[in-house]
C-alpha cells in the first residue's frame, strides 16, 4: 500500500472510532440531592443544617407533638440497684491491688450510690408527668417528657415516661466517642443530631418547662442558655425551669453571688425554682403549665377545637 492510500485508511478509521464513541451513553450524573461527596462536603453545609431543622419538625406534626418537657442532668449517674451492685464489686475486688487506686474506686463507688436518688427522682418525676399530661384532652401531645437522649438522668427520664404509657423524645448527638440512645425513647422520636446548635434550637423551641438535675458542664451550659433567653425576652412564651437538688447545686454555684455583685437583678433568681422531692417538683410543674399554657385550667375538648401551631415562639 502506498502512502497515499495508507493515510486515508487511517483517516477512515479515525472517523470510524469518533463515530462510535459518539454512539456510547454517557451515563447519568448523581441527583445533586443523592451526592454523597457533595452533601459531606463544606459546600452542603448549609443543606445538612436545613435537614436538622425541617426532618425533627416532619417528625414532630406527623408524631402530633405539642410541647415538651425537657430533662436534663448528669449522663454518669446510674440507678440504684446497679450502683450499689458496683459498690459491692469495687469492695471485692483484688486486695493486693495498689491501695490508693482501690481507694479511688471506692470513693467513685460510694458517690456513685449517693447520686443515684437523683436517677430514682428522675424516674419518678417523668412517670408523674406523663401520666398526667396524657390525660390531658387535646389533640395534640402536650408536655411530652423530653432529654438528650443517653445515659443517667436522660435514661431515668426517658424511662419513667416510657413506664407511665407515654410518647417520650430522645434528641441525641453524634459524638466522637460514642452515645447510643437509650431504649425508653420512642422509636419515631428517637434523633441523632451532627450540630450541636441545631440539637440546642430543638430543646429550647419546643419547651414549656426545663428540669435540671445534678449535673456536669452541658447540663449547666443547657441551664444558663433557657435562662438567658428569658432574661432577654427572646422567648413569647413562659418557660418554668425547675432546679432539682438544692444541697448539690449550692455546693456547685453560688447564685446570690451573682446579684451581690451586680452582675444580674434579684428578680432574675424569680426565673427559676429549686425543688428537692419528685411531688413539689409535679406540683409546680403541673400549676405552672396548667396556669399559663392551659388557660388556668384544664380545658374541655371540643369538637371543633382548632389546633395552635406547634411551639408557637417569636419568629
């Protein structure tokens, strides 16, 4: 073959395989929605945002929630029995074991049976709650028991709701160490949250009340937030908070201190209640919620009752 007729074979066969790979389907691209590497990455931020806010809110209309109650307090706390289950196993435990450390865990031990009565309380006060609020006739779920979702006073919480016959919320969060949602949440109310604000927004937005138990930093930072928020006036509704645990709390903070020095108003100490017993705590829950988001009493339902928004607040 000539050279002539070898370049327009080859021309010839240039055309042939553009021909061909024109005919081959490119394949689809990935739904911008179904993108995986683009919804983790920092550009879908704002989209993983939206999702904490609206997929909660589909949840809470369809699962016909009101309100809330939130819980909250220490995740190390444990129940009675299994506290002092552990203290007779740290006192049987190897003698020759290096006296300081046993020491330790003994006294990590007995602390552990002393701040127990706060998980029973906890229990209790739940189960008073719900079997309250479940009586309540409305169409929609008022005062639902609410916690973060883990361990200790939320577990206890949890549970007494559950105990009671009550829909009961978990909003847990997803943390490098792990903290799996305890079993007393309600299936279609269980929540992981990646965004420790958006979990924040949940708790404040749908509370009618804020019971704090002996706790640790979150729960103190959780307390101070609600209580902000309503010495600011950022709340259109009035939100009871509930310290439980007089003699913990006053070794912990000295909230005199505060108004001593000027720091806040004396009526600011009229935005909270300390309580030290499950029944005074239902007693003034129960007039609290009754009286300023009940109408002052337990209304009759009616027929056409007209359903209020969820957790109406300021926009």
């Amino acid at each position: 073959m000539d050279a002539e007729a070898s370049a327009a074979a080859k021309t010839h066969t240039c055309f042939k395989n553009d021909e061909s790979s024109m005919t081959d389907k490119l394949k689809p691209a990935p739904l911008a929605y179904e993108n995986e590497p683009f919804l983790s990455s920092p550009d879908g931020r704002i989209l993983r945002i939206l999702a904490e806010y609206q997929e909660p809110l589909s949840r809470f209309r369809r699962e016909q929630i009101q309100d809330t109650v939130v819980f909250f307090g220490s995740a190390r706390f444990q129940g009675m029995d299994a506290a002092r289950k552990a203290l007779t196993g740290a006192e049987q435990k190897d003698l020759n074991a290096p006296a300081g450390e046993q020491e330790k865990e003994l006294k990590r031990a007995s602390a552990a049976v002393d701040m127990a009565r706060y998980y029973e309380d906890a229990r209790r006060l739940a189960h008073m709650l719900t079997e309250w609020s479940i009586q309540i006739p409305a169409r929609r779920r008022r005062f639902v028991v609410t916690t973060g979702g883990g361990p200790g006073i939320m577990e206890a919480a949890n549970l007494g709701a559950h105990e009671a016959g009550g829909k009961t919320i978990g909003l847990n969060i997803n943390l490098p160490f792990e903290q799996n949602p305890n079993p007393y949440i309600t299936p279609a109310l269980n929540f992981e949250f990646h965004y420790f604000f958006m979990r924040k927004f949940w708790f404040a937005y749908l509370a009618k009340a804020l019971v704090i138990f002996p706790g640790g930093f979150g729960t103190i930072d959780e307390l101070f937030e609600i209580l902000t928020l309503a010495q600011t006036d950022k709340l259109a509704k009035k939100i009871l908070v509930v310290i439980y645990g007089s003699e913990y709390w006053h070794r912990i903070m000295n909230f005199q201190a505060f108004v001593d020095a000027g720091t806040v108003s004396a009526e600011d100490l009229n935005l909270f209640k300390f309580v030290d017993t499950p029944e005074d705590a239902f007693k003034f829950l129960r007039d609290g919620l009754t009286e300023y988001h009940l109408g002052g009493s337990q209304p009759k339902k009616e027929k056409e009752e007209v359903l209020p928004e969820i957790a109406k607040t300021r926009p």
